[in-house]
C-alpha cells in the first residue's frame, strides 16, 4: 500500500509537527529543541510551515491553570495531572462524595477554534460513560462550567505507560504482551458497544499501582486539519500511531484501533516507535511504504511467536490483521502462553513426582514413566506445527502395533473413551495404535499437562496389556 501525492501536495504535507514520544501536535518552530509537554528532546528540524492543528497554546494552558486550588463546579482543583493536545487534567476533590476523581478540562479557545469538537467530546463522552471493563477508565460525568467543558472520570493514583516507558526503557517480551493483552480486551469491550479508539497510544492507557492498564480517552482524538489534501484532510488520532489506510481516507475501523494497538506494543518491546518521523508527511510515507524495523534490533531476546504476532498488528493490509481489537487479544494472549517453555511446564507438572523422567524430544518431550505395578509406558508431549494462534500441545503414547486382529477390540475401545481417542499412526515405519489428546497451547498449564499425561499414559499401557498382554511401551 503506497499514497502517491504530487509535488504541491508534499509541501502542504509540512504543515504539522509531532513529539515522537507524546505524540501532542507542536506549532512549527526554528530549532526547537524539546517538546513542549513531555521534555523530550528530539530533533523536530526546520518545519516553519503554518500549522492548522489544535495544538494547546501556552496562553490556553495559562488560562485553565488558573483554576489550581479554587473551587470548580462541584469540585476543587488540587493540581496538573499531565497534558495533551487535547486539554489538560487535574487531580480534583469532589466536594460532595468526598473523593479525589481526574477532571479533563478543555480551554474555551481550544474549543471555539473547532466548534464540531465539543459536540463530539460530548457524545464521545456519554458512549464511553456506558463502558464497564476493568481496562478502561470509568466516566462518571461530562459537563460545562464557566465556560469550561470538562470531563469527570476516575483517579488512578499512578503513571500512563506511556511514562513508564519514558522513565524506565523497554518492557520484558512477556510484561509487554500480557499489557497488551489486557489493553486489547479493554478496547475490544467498547468495539463490542460499536465505538472506537481512534488514538490509541501509551499516553492514553493509564497504569495503576498494580500494573493494570486501563484506557482512556475513548473517542476524544486529536483532529489535525491538513491544507490542500484531500484524502488526508482531517486526520483524527496521533499520525505516528495511524494504520497507513487512514492516510488515504479510508474511515476508522476496528482493525486501525489494532494497527493502533501494535505500535503501542513495539514501543513497549523496543522503548522506540516504528516510524519515529516527526513531520506528517515523512509518517505517511513511512507507515504506507516502508517495511517495519525489525523489533530485535533493541530487543534481542524477543521470542519468535511475539515477533510473529507484532508483526501481524502491524501489517500495512487491514484484512492481514487480526480483524477487531478482541481477535488480537486471542492472538497476543496465544503468543502469552507460548512464552512459558514446555521444559519449564514439566518441570512444574513432574519435579516432585518420582518415577517420572523427561528429555528433549523432537518438537517437545519424551516423558517415561513407571507405574506402582511395575509397567512402563512412554508418553510423547510436542508442540503441533499450527500458527501461534491456533498451536496445539499434543500428547502421545504408543499402544501397540496396528495388526488386524485388533481392530475390532480397538474400535469398542475407542467409543468408550471420553477424552483423547485411540488412533493409527505411522511410526518408524509400521502402523501403531496411539493414544492421543490434545489441548490448546496458550491456554494449558502445569496441572493440565500432569493430568493429561498420566491419564493417556494409563489409557495406553491399559490398551497394550488387553491386545498384546505385553509390556513394551
């Protein structure tokens, strides 16, 4: 997917500027050093090209500011929680249930320079107060007060994720995909209730003190007006952070919020954004036609099923993603379980159990063990050659040769089985009954796979003793 603009296109292009780290719209400056509300020092180079985007003046910060330590409305306003292009949000006290809530307020002239945006800050309000979902801010209320529009939602006493990757660099591979994990089924909660994200980004998911990701801002996008371009108009949302067919006036979906979600997710593997370009136009030309920089270059150790998944939200081709934000948490959540290895899940299952020894095997395990009347039986425990998301944990043992005798014994065997099935298989050569059960991959654990092996262990030497009376397996 490339976007082909002409020459006076790509000059209009320049008109908007944003901090790679925060992602807030900066009005053009000569040799700006750092951003203005985040203190990242980036090169942001010589755009002096006039800005149309709603960028939050000094001026219009000063005079929302103001309201520190007064009383507003029903609340009163203790101090600056964090800022964005889109308002600034305080710690405030309310009055009557005497509890400390975050008010987002917007500054009149913010909101008189884009008239269209407080009708859809307040719809976006009202459909967001609807959501109930333990990774999403509750909005308890949407109002007007002295001229100020405000939001009222709950107070989450600790840091957005998008400062913690600031302060303290990259996430480990399975901290980073269980957040995102749980991100992706707070977004999925409201793509159920049919509204979008639309800006989703570190900033915008807050983390409490117990490493709980909840989202905020649901709707409430930054609009960015581009001058002689008319596919790409009216951005909505942060452009590094954009699903490349956005860029050519195809409307909002689910699976732009899983673009979205992807670039939130290598930032948080690698403490660095895909497509770090600060002026719009070098972002649309980045995100529609470059390849995505390989996540392994500051994060060495990456599984490979994560790389895989990454990958995956972040391809340039919305029927290539997962299609909603509810189908990426199953693939993130699959590539989660993936990330404890087989041996370490034996471990758990078999390191106090005597009579029960294990090696590498193949695409898994070879597990022997010994029963208490002395017969032994070998089970087999590999990972299935599927894609992360539909990978199975097969679990095997060999019964006896498939001679034809047995047939029929083994086919009234097979309808009396409950879990797994007695099956034929080709091994070394020669046909065999094998006793097989499989699990899903993501989901199994220690408890599951002890279970599962001593159950088909038994099945297998029990099928053996009644068709050959033998002990061979």
């Amino acid at each position: 997917m490339s976007t082909d603009y002409g020459p006076g296109q790509r000059t209009q292009l320049l008109a908007a500027v944003f901090c790679p780290s925060c992602g807030v719209a900066i009005a053009p400056q000569p040799d700006l050093a750092e951003c203005p509300e985040c203190g990242s020092k980036s090169h942001f180079g010589n755009a002096h090209a006039k800005s149309q985007s709603s960028a939050l003046s000094a001026t219009d910060a000063k005079e929302v500011d103001a309201l520190i330590d007064t009383d507003f409305d029903e609340y009163h306003i203790e101090k600056l929680l964090g800022a964005g292009a889109m308002g600034r949000v305080y710690l405030a006290r309310h009055r009557g249930l005497h509890r400390s809530v975050a008010l987002k307020i917007l500054p009149p002239r913010l909101a008189a320079c884009d008239p269209g945006f407080v009708s859809r800050f307040t719809n976006e309000g009202r459909a967001a107060a609807a959501l109930n979902h333990p990774n999403i801010i509750t909005v308890h209320r949407i109002g007007e007060a002295d001229g100020f529009h405000f939001l009222e939602t709950e107070f989450i006493a600790g840091q957005s994720l998008g400062q913690l990757i600031r302060d303290s660099g990259p996430l480990s591979p399975e901290r980073a995909t269980a957040i995102a994990v749980r991100i992706a089924e707070g977004v999925a909660a409201a793509h159920a209730c049919g509204i979008l994200h639309r800006d989703l980004k570190p900033d915008n998911v807050l983390m409490t003190h117990q490493g709980i990701p909840k989202v905020a801002d649901f709707g409430l996008a930054n609009r960015v007006h581009l001058r002689g371009v008319d596919a790409v108009n009216d951005l909505v949302g942060t452009p590094a952070f954009m699903a490349p067919e956005l860029f050519q006036g195809t409307p909002a979906a689910p699976v732009s919020d899983v673009y979205s979600l992807g670039v939130c997710y290598y930032q948080m593997l690698t403490g660095h954004l895909p497509f770090p370009q600060v002026i719009v136009s070098e972002v649309i030309r980045a995100a529609t036609q470059d390849r995505v920089p390989s996540p392994r270059k500051w994060c060495q150790k990456l599984p490979l099923e994560m790389s895989e998944c990454l990958y995956t939200l972040l391809d340039k081709a919305p029927s290539n993603r997962p299609a909603t934000a509810m189908d990426a948490a199953h693939l993130l959540q699959a590539v989660l379980g993936q990330s404890e290895d087989l041996g370490t899940l034996l471990q758990s299952a078999f390191g106090r159990y005597p009579g029960i020894t294990w090696k590498p095997h193949g695409n898994g395990f070879r597990v022997d063990l010994v029963f208490s009347n002395g017969r032994k039986q070998t089970v087999f425990v590999e990972n299935s050659d599927h894609a992360v998301a539909e990978r199975l944990l097969r679990i095997r043992s060999l019964c006896a040769k498939a001679e034809p005798a047995y047939f029929e014994t083994a086919l009234r065997l097979n309808a009396e089985i409950l879990h797994g099935a007695l099956s034929i298989q080709e091994i070394d050569g020669e046909a065999a009954f094998v006793m097989v059960d499989s699990y899903p991959r993501a989901t199994v654990d220690a408890e599951e796979i002890r279970r599962s092996v001593l159950e088909v262990a038994q099945r297998a030497d029990a099928v053996e003793l009644l068709l050959t009376q033998r002990d061979q397996h």
